[in-house]
C-alpha cells in the first residue's frame, strides 16, 4: 500500500511550500498571501525506495463562506481519503482558534495527525512551540519548510508507520497471475479492449474521455492461465487536466504501470503517434516493464494512411523495437486475440531465470568481437556476468574499471544479450560492478635490508648525474 498524506491548516502556513519540499518540485503556487490554493492537488514523493502521495489543501479557518466553502470542503475530502494527516500551523503567529477547532475536527473524525510546527528559522525554537502543546498531540515536529531544516527528520518519523511493501518479495502469488495493464490517452478504445480481451462487457464504455475515473483490476482464466487485466484513466499532457479526480486518476495509472508485469499501449490510429504517447511509452521503459504496442481503430483508416502509420512507428520507435506491433480494431475484435501471443512472450521473457554459465559465455563472446573502448590509455575488463533480478531481466557484469564503460558500449551488450537468449517484448539492464583492489588502502612497509639497498641505489643515481654535468661543462 502507497500511503497518502494530507497537509491541512490555516491559511498561508505554509502548506505548499512545505508539498513543494516533499515532492521536489514547483507544481504548487506559493505567494505570500492566503487564499492561493484551491482545489486539492496530488504529488508523488519519494523518500529512499518507499514512495507516496502529497495531497496539498486550501486553507480551513472554520468561518468559509462562497468560493472558501468550497475550499474547505476540498480540505476535508482530502483528509477523508488520507491515511495520515500532517497538521500546520504558524510558529510566527501562535495558536489561535481556528487551529483549536482543526485538531478538534481531527480527533472527530478519527484520523491520526501530526501537528507540524512551521516557520520556525530565525526565532527560538522552545518559546514557538511551547503555545502549540496545550492541544494535547503525541507527536509534534518543529520545521522550515522554506529552508527545508527539519523536514527529512519529519517525513522518515511519519512514514515509519507504514513500511514498504514489495509484492514481489510478499506475495507468493506474484508471478503465477500475468498482470496486465491497459493504458494510453483518454479515447483511444481502452475499456473497449479491456471488454473485448475478456469477451464481457466488464467496464463502461462511452463516447466520451475520461469515462473510466480509476485504475481496475479484473482477475480472469484463459487457456488455463491466470490473468489479471488492469484498465486505466487515460493520461492526458500535463497542461490539459484540470478536474482534481483527474489528477488523482492518473497517478493511479502511473502505479498500475508499476504494478504490471506487462503493458499494452493502446495508440488511436486517426491520430498516428503523437508526443502523450512517447511520453507514456518512455515511463513504460524507465519503470522496466514488458511492453505490447497496439494501434486500435484500424479498420476506419485509409490504405494510404495505413502505410504512413507503419513508417512513422518504424522510424520513432527504435529505441523499443524489441516491443510487438499489433494492428487491431478493438470494436470489432480484429486482431485482438494475438495480442495474448505477445504477452506471453513478454511474460516469460521478463521473468525467465537466468543462468551465470550462460551470461558469462555471451558476456565473453560479445568482448571478443567487440572489446570496450580505451578510456585514457586503459581498456576496462570485464570478467564475469550473472542474473541480478526479474522483470525486468536484471544483469550485473563485474570487471575493472567498468565505471569508465560508455553507454555505447552498454547499448550493444544489452542487444547482444536480447538476441542471444531470445528475449521478447521487454527491457534488458545491465549493471556493471568494479572489483575493489584489496591492496589500495594499504601502503608497502620496506624491510630494514631494502631501505638499505634503495640508499645504495639513490647515491649510484647521484653520482651518475654529477659525472653527466662535468662532462658537460
């Protein structure tokens, strides 16, 4: 579970200032005036491996009226859906009622908070918080959130309370179900092939974008083999989402990519490859998931239009060209059913196990052909390989100097290394480790009789350069 987190109090506290810090980033506008935010806005953090969501809130002063009503209510759906809730309040300014009444509408509804003592840089810390202790919270951080003193300490006490899970490692069920996710742009025929994988209308479809509002997860047997087919929101550029669900529908997108084993990109063939779908297809590749191309709609286009679609996939795609092509019109079910070909295969690719022996032989046979480059008079070596982990094919390569081999060369063993073990539909990587030298901190002790020899040397070497200069003179 991705634990969520609220950031609630008055106005002007310093609320997204402090979603800011969390998020690293600028998504939220900060002004030295209350009043700026609105609606409720998501984020994604991340704090080591542990990710989670930031949910910044307008502010609640218990006396909205108009457009601050609204806002409040914002607030408190923000705090209904959050599983923990990190309370603000102004050090500068003290504890007034508005702030009494906030805690009091906490312990209400039953949430677990903390109370977060902001702007705290340049006054004394003790005096500030000292006001702040009379609401008779358990746990209470002193920060500043413009300077971010304080602010790692907090998160890594908050998310203590909810330790990373990694399906993989805890359930055992993991690799027996193929986990298959359907995204792309809003309209392009997800739900439609979601309905016509699974031979039922099991989602709603409708002429409209942004029908389906969250990610899906519909568990089914074909050919004996379990699935579990995953139907997202679609994802539109950044600049066109504008309703707050929407927001949320597509971080629960990004975390059903993540949660995949393999994922189909659904393309709209009327509209050819546009830039949301590089976008997608390259968190796709980052996240390291097997990878199913599917251009839907192809029955209405045009021959002509047929060929400039093949050509465009061809030239921008390179770089996933390990990836399957299907051509199919999810509406009349054409060429849907190869579409379990290329899963399968991307499936057992990504999650075949690997043999040392055999990544050691290919590892060996592609430096012979090809060695590395030389890198300042020196050519890094590489000595062995072995499987690193699973979905996607991990492979670590040990040697020296391997910090100095270019991403050139990296490219070409991770072709090698698709081709000759016959890997289908997803991503290889490849990690390389130097061996440490044993000796490199410790120094050569010289013995009594070399300490002696290495004089002798030295007075030999001195003569010899005082012969050379009279003779020159």
């Amino acid at each position: 579970m991705i634990p969520v987190i609220a950031l609630v109090g008055r106005p002007n506290v310093g609320k997204s200032t402090l979603f800011n810090q969390l998020t690293r980033s600028r998504d939220a506008l900060v002004a030295d005036f209350p009043g700026l935010t609105r609606d409720r806005k998501y984020g994604e953090a991340r704090l080591g491996d542990q990710p989670y969501v930031v949910i910044d809130t307008g502010g609640i002063s218990g006396d909205e009226e108009g457009i601050d009503h609204e806002m409040a209510g914002q607030s408190q759906a923000a705090i209904e859906e959050a599983d923990a809730v990190l309370f603000l309040v102004d050090a500068r300014e003290g504890l007034n009622a508005a702030d009494d009444s906030l805690a009091r509408y906490l312990r209400q509804r039953n949430k677990p908070f903390h109370l977060v003592v902001n702007k705290i840089d340049g006054i004394n810390e003790d005096v500030a918080t000292s006001d702040f202790y009379s609401l008779g919270v358990s746990s209470m951080f002193s920060i500043a959130a413009s300077h971010g003193r304080g602010v790692r300490q907090m998160i890594e006490e908050v998310l203590v309370e909810f330790p990373p899970e990694d399906p993989r490692e805890e359930d055992e069920d993991y690799y027996r179900s193929t986990r298959v996710a359907v995204v792309g742009r809003p309209n392009v025929g997800k739900s439609t092939l979601v309905n016509r994988l699974l031979g039922e209308d099991r989602v709603v479809v409708f002429d409209q974008p942004g029908t389906t509002r969250d990610s899906i997860y519909i568990d089914y047997q074909r050919d004996d083999k379990d699935y579990t087919l995953i139907d997202t929101a679609g994802v539109r550029r950044r600049k066109n989402v504008k309703e707050t669900v929407e927001k949320f529908s597509i971080v629960k997108t990004l975390k059903a990519i993540d949660d995949a084993h393999v994922v189909i990109l659904v393309m709209d063939a009327h509209e050819g490859l546009v830039e949301q779908d590089m976008h997608l297809l390259g968190h796709c590749i980052e996240k390291g998931r097997g990878l199913v191309l599917a251009v839907n709609k192809w029955d209405g286009v045009e021959p002509d239009q047929r060929d400039w679609i093949k050509s465009e996939l061809n030239r921008r795609l390179v770089f996933a060209e390990y990836a399957d092509t299907h051509f199919i019109s999810a509406l009349h079910g054409t060429g849907v059913g190869h579409l379990y070909k290329s899963i399968n295969a991307a499936f057992e690719s990504s999650t075949r196990k690997l043999s040392t022996n055999v990544l050691t032989r290919i590892l060996e046979d592609a430096v012979f052909d090809h060695n590395p480059p030389m890198i300042n008079g020196r050519r890094p070596k590489l000595r062995y390989a072995h499987a690193g982990g699973q979905n996607p094919p991990l492979i670590i390569i040990h040697g020296n100097q391997t910090g100095k081999v270019p991403a050139s060369y990296q490219r070409y063993l991770e072709k090698i290394y698709r081709r000759e073990l016959e890997l289908v539909g997803t991503p290889v990587r490849i990690e390389f480790r130097t061996s440490e030298n044993p000796y490199a901190e410790k120094r050569n002790k010289l013995t009594q009789r070399q300490v002696q020899r290495k004089r002798r040397l030295m007075s030999h070497v001195k003569k010899a350069e005082k012969k050379k200069k009279k003779k020159k003179k």
